[in-house]
C-alpha cells in the first residue's frame, strides 16, 4: 500500500475503534483497496487493528515507532510507504487517540464548572448572622459518558467552614505532588 491508503486505512480504523464511528470493513475495502479480496483486506485490516492498538495503548513516541515499523519492515510486514505512512498518522493523531483512551477509562463524572459569590445578610432573625459573610459556592459536574449530562451543587459555608476546605484541598495538593515525584 502507498502513503495515502495507509493513512486512510488507519484513519478509518481509528474512527471505528476510538471514536465509535460505524466504518464496515466492506467500505474500507471499497475506498482504499477495491481489488483486494476479502481475505486479504480482512488479513491487512487484522494486522493494522493489532499494530494500532498496541501503539495506542503504549502510548509510543514517534521515535519507537520508527523503530517498531522499520522492524516490521525488516520482517517483510511493512513496505516503506507503509511505515511513513504510519508515521505520518501517529505525528498527526498520537495526543487525540491518548485523550479519546483516557476518556474512556474515566470511570466517574468530573468537575465541569466551579462558581462562587459572597453574600452578607442584612437582615435575620438572629442579630449574630447579620453583616456575617457567606461563600455560596457550585459546583457543576459532567458525566463522562454525555457532555450534556451532569449535576450541580450549591450550598452556603461560612469562614470557618471556607478555611476547613481549603487546608483540605491543600492536603490533596501535597499528596498529588508527594505522588508524582
């Protein structure tokens, strides 16, 4: 295969096994190898799901691909057009392809908006809240597996409360950076 098959076989693979796109060997085959057989675009569609998803899922730099496909190369897996082309594709689409895995491995929704004001009552029942600041905080969650979806949360805190939360987030701030040294 030359440079511009390989890259639009990949493409298609990719969109089929990544982005949930319904791409049918049938049609690949049509677009990029119409006098291939079916077992032979089926053994050429086999090698390019295996070869993509192990260099999605080690996550490798350009450099350890050219070796990995230089191999293949040697091994007379992959002509030369086939490895730059597959080169070319993981340059171009290496940092999306990550995110789309690591997207897919997020097992809980996540922090989507956080959002605060200060109020001071004026009035009350009690005359110790008057002129007492409060934090009105939300927080608005997304769920990982529809952008639309989500939950908000809003509730009040006081100084006290404020100053709890914050050496709270500063404990996870200091495991966060213990764990990542």
């Amino acid at each position: 295969m030359d440079v511009k098959k390989t890259l639009g076989l990949l493409n298609g693979l990719s969109k089929r096994l990544y982005h949930n796109e319904s791409i049918e060997n049938d049609y690949l085959r049509q677009q990029i190898l119409p006098d291939s057989s079916i077992l032979e675009f089926k053994r050429i569609i086999d090698k390019y799901t295996s070869l993509l998803r192990d260099i999605v899922i080690k996550d490798l730099n350009v450099n350890d691909l050219v070796v990995k496909v230089k191999q293949m190369q040697e091994d007379n897996q992959l002509n030369a057009d086939e490895c730059n082309g597959i080169t070319k594709f993981w340059k171009v689409n290496r940092t999306k392809l990550h995110d789309v895995l690591i997207q897919q491995s997020l097992w809980e929704d996540k922090l989507k908006s956080f959002s605060w004001r200060i109020d001071v009552s004026t009035q009350s029942k009690s005359i110790d809240k008057i002129n007492k600041p409060t934090a009105i905080v939300e927080l608005k969650s997304k769920s990982r597996l529809n952008e639309q979806d989500g939950d908000s949360v809003l509730f009040e805190m006081d100084q006290e409360q404020v100053q709890k939360l914050l050496t709270g987030i500063s404990d996870i701030e200091q495991a966060i950076f213990n764990y990542s040294q």
